[in-house]
C-alpha cells in the first residue's frame, strides 16, 4: 500500500515512513492510494475475532512493510483486557431501543484517544528500534491527545514527548493527568492561549524542514495517519455487536472537534462496511455542523474559539476535515489546494453549497450533523441518569442528542463514548448535583506535584525550549 497526499505531491510513501511524520512536505495529509474493499465474506470471518485479532487483519491491509508475525504480536500487546479493561475491548451496551453506547473510554487515561495512542506508542517503539532512531514528539492538546500521547510513550526507549496545551483550558482532572507524568523523556508545555494556537505552533514547526530534521521532530496529533487507522478497527467491532449476526447497515454518531474520529468511520464506510449514516456531533464551536448543514467552510479566528463544557471538541480548525474533502471532490488535489490554499493565515473559508460534490456528503458519503449547546448537553447528562442510570460525560452528551436527531427506523444507532465522565466531574456536578465515581487509580492526582513549564504562543519559543531539551 502506498500513500499519497492530500495536496498533489508526487512522492509515493509507505506506512512506517509516513508513520514517523506529521504533514507530507507539501502541507498536505497522508491518505491511502485506495480504500482496500471488505466483502460479505470477509465481514463474516471477521465477526467473532477477538479484538486485536481484527485489529491484526484490518491494519494488514494498509500496512505491508512490517513482518505480519511483528504487526499481530504489536497488536496483541496493545488490546489486552489488562489495558481496557474488558474482554471485548470496546463493548456495546443497548441504552434504549435502537440506541447504543460503544465504550472507547476505559483505557489507562479514560478517553477514547488510548484505542490509537497506545498502539501508536508500540508501533513507534518497534519502528524506532528497528531504525536505531531517535523520535522527538510534538504534539498539541486541548486535554485527551495530550494525556493519551503521554501515557503512550512514557518511559518508552528513544521517544521524547513535548506535549503544548492552551494555559488554564484543561480541566484539573485532565491537568493533574499530564502534569503529574514525572517521566524524563515527557514534556508538558502550557502556551498562554487556546488549542488553535498550540496546533498552529505544532505545524509552523513540522513546516520548517531544517528544524524538523535536526531535531527529528514527529508528531501524535489527529492527522497522523496511523492513529486515524487504528480507530479504523472500533467501527469494525461496534458494527459486529450491534448486529449480532446478520448484515444490516448500522449509523454511527460521533461527538467530533478535530475530525479524527469520524474521518476514521468514513475510511470504514469507503472500505465497505455497511454504515448507513455518519453523525458528526458538535458543541457550540459548530464549524462543521455548519458545513454538513449548509456546505459553506467557514474556519474561526481563535478569539471566536468558544470555551464550552465539552472542551475536547473546542476546536475551530478541523486538522483532519482536508482528508476527507479530499473524497469529496473526487481526489482532485488541484480542487483541494484551491479549497484549503488559504489555510496559513488561519481563515479559511470556502463554499461547496452549490456544488454537486456538497450534495455528494449527505448522499453519497451518508454524512448529517448536529449541534448541541450547554443546556442540552446538562440535560442530556440528567435524562441519562434518570431514565438509564448511566453517567455519560459531556462529549458523549453532545452525541447522545445528535443522534436522537437521526434515527432512522430498523437501523442501529451506535454513539461513541469518548471519555468517562470522570474526566470532567465539574459539568456533571452542574447537571446532578453529584460527582461521579472515581476509579481508585486516580484518587487524589490533582495534589501530585507538576511537571510543566508555561510559554506564550509563539512557534521561537517553543523550538528553543525543544532544542534545549534535546541532548
Ligand atoms: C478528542 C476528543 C473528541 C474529538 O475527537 P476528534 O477525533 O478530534 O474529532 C471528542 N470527545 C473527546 C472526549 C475527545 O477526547
């Protein structure tokens, strides 16, 4: 399998090369040559494997330069029960008729982010050992990338973490998770502003080729396309146990910020899983509800980068939308350079509404969206409770109410759980009047002592702090 980017640049790349990288060097994301196809009958073999047995078989077929005996013990060592706590890895449970919600949150930092991190973190330290290299990872953070990354690579031989964060944005609970890591070779740096300012740092560096390739900068964030694979496999399993035997089409929801989640569903959908409907669930930053609703881009400036109370979706620049826009207009790279050509100066905008392509998402590409404020998500929170006795956290709010939106009769509607309630305990004592259980793992983290050193928003700054910490 070879892959090409999303901006025209003619080199070919494969897996563990583009593994190590963030953007192709012409400011473009890495994509597939071609979506491989999955009939009937591989759907049928596949439905009872285990999980890191499908993970095993859906990764083999865009990964062809690791021995597959290495890729299925890589990926056995990553989806064990020990790590996610249960045997199915991702289980399903039914929430009300026809509604169901798929955990992708019970891995070691309780966000959805682990199901990709942790086998990036394995993926990378074989890669790393294999090349006897060296690997300085940057990445950007509104909370759970950033976690998830760390926990990943912690003590892993190798691999330094320099992980930015908007100052004071985290919730105390996702802080003290990342600023407690004591590890040598993990960096935590607060930037004095919001999560665009701390992507538009991380990709001003990956676009500087002389610094990047002295400092073997590489990244963890959405666009990695590795990362966006291995959430590939958790569409696969929520279908199979949604179905239960049979082929039916089943709709997903998926509560989105940076598209990474659901751009991984529309890979599934490409590759001929039966999905019948992609549900791209925002909060108040609503850049994409917008686009599916009426086919006009319209990237915010930071400033109007609203601080809601599902902030893991407070984003107003999709990082990994380009891909799939990229499909949408028929893999025309010229097309998507003159849609995303703009997007330096952080104000992109384009308009599809009267385009044949923008019809093409809703009907072709089975994409709807909605919206959800704070006042549903604190509703959605209460009716959860009381009617199901399930705590749900903010995000998974958000999908909750959107999905409700798309119901389609006779077909399953599974929501991703993107993070434990935990995570953002003050929303839910808003909502209930009450916290929700800690595991005892986390008890009392926010008192830990923190590693973390604050800068402004300024891409200098950052690479002297990089360069400095680099021997
Ligand atoms: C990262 C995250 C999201 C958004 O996922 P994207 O892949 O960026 O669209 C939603 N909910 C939670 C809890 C997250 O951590």
């Amino acid at each position: 399998m070879n892959y090409l980017s999303t901006r025209g640049h003619p080199d070919r790349k494969r897996f563990c090369e583009i593994l190590l990288e963030g953007l192709a060097p012409d400011g473009g994301l890495y994509l597939p040559e071609h979506y491989p196809q999955v009939d009937t009958a591989t759907l049928a073999k596949w439905r009872d494997l285990p999980y890191a047995e499908l993970a095993f078989e859906i990764l083999s077929l865009y990964i062809d330069d690791i021995p597959p005996a290495d890729l299925k013990a890589i990926c056995a060592k990553t989806y064990t029960p020990e790590v996610f706590g249960s045997e199915e890895i991702v289980p399903l449970r039914e929430l009300e008729d026809g509604v169901y919600l798929e955990a992708l949150s019970n891995g070691p930092t309780l966000a959805f982010k682990d199901m990709a991190m942790q086998l990036l973190g394995n993926l990378f330290e074989y890669e790393l050992a294999r090349r006897g290299a060296e690997l300085n990872i940057l990445g950007a953070t509104s909370g759970d990338t950033g976690s998830a990354a760390e926990y990943a690579m912690r003590g892993k031989k190798g691999v330094r973490v320099f992980m930015t964060s908007p100052d004071g944005r985290m919730s105390p609970f996702q802080q003290a998770q990342m600023f407690s890591l004591q590890d040598e070779n993990i960096h935590n740096i607060a930037i004095t502003g919001v999560f665009d300012d701390c992507q538009d740092i991380v990709k001003a560096v990956s676009n500087d080729l002389g610094f990047k390739r002295k400092y073997r900068i590489g990244t963890v964030n959405s666009i990695n396309w590795a990362r966006l694979l291995a959430q590939v496999v958790y569409y696969f399993a929520g279908y199979f146990q949604a179905t239960g035997g049979n082929d039916k089409p089943v709709s997903f929801t998926v509560p989105s910020g940076n598209f990474g989640n659901v751009c991984a569903g529309h890979v599934a959908r490409m590759m001929g899983l039966p999905i019948h409907t992609l549900v791209v669930a925002t909060n108040e930053n609503d850049v994409l509800d917008e686009f599916f609703r009426t086919g006009i881009y319209r990237v915010r400036a930071a400033a109007d980068t609203h601080e809601t109370s599902s902030p893991s979706m407070d984003i107003s620049k999709a990082s990994n939308f380009e891909r799939f826009v990229f499909d949408l207009v028929g893999r025309d790279a010229a097309k998507l350079r003159s849609l995303f050509v703009d997007d330096l100066g952080g104000q992109a905008r384009f308009d599809l509404s009267g385009e044949p392509a923008f019809k093409q998402a809703a009907e072709r590409f089975g994409f709807k969206s909605s919206r959800s404020m704070h006042a549903d998500r604190l509703a959605t929170i209460r009716d959860t409770e009381k009617r199901f006795a399930t705590l749900v956290d903010p995000h998974t709010a958000d999908g909750l109410k959107a999905a409700r939106e798309h119901l389609t009769p006779g077909v399953p509607m599974v929501v991703l759980e993107t993070a434990l309630p935990i995570k953002f305990a003050a929303t839910l004592v808003e909502a209930l009047g009450h916290e929700p259980a800690r595991p005892a793992r986390f008890e009392g983290i926010e008192a830990l002592p923190k590693r973390v050193v604050k800068l402004p928003a300024d891409v200098e700054a950052v690479k002297a702090y990089i360069a400095q910490n680099c021997d």
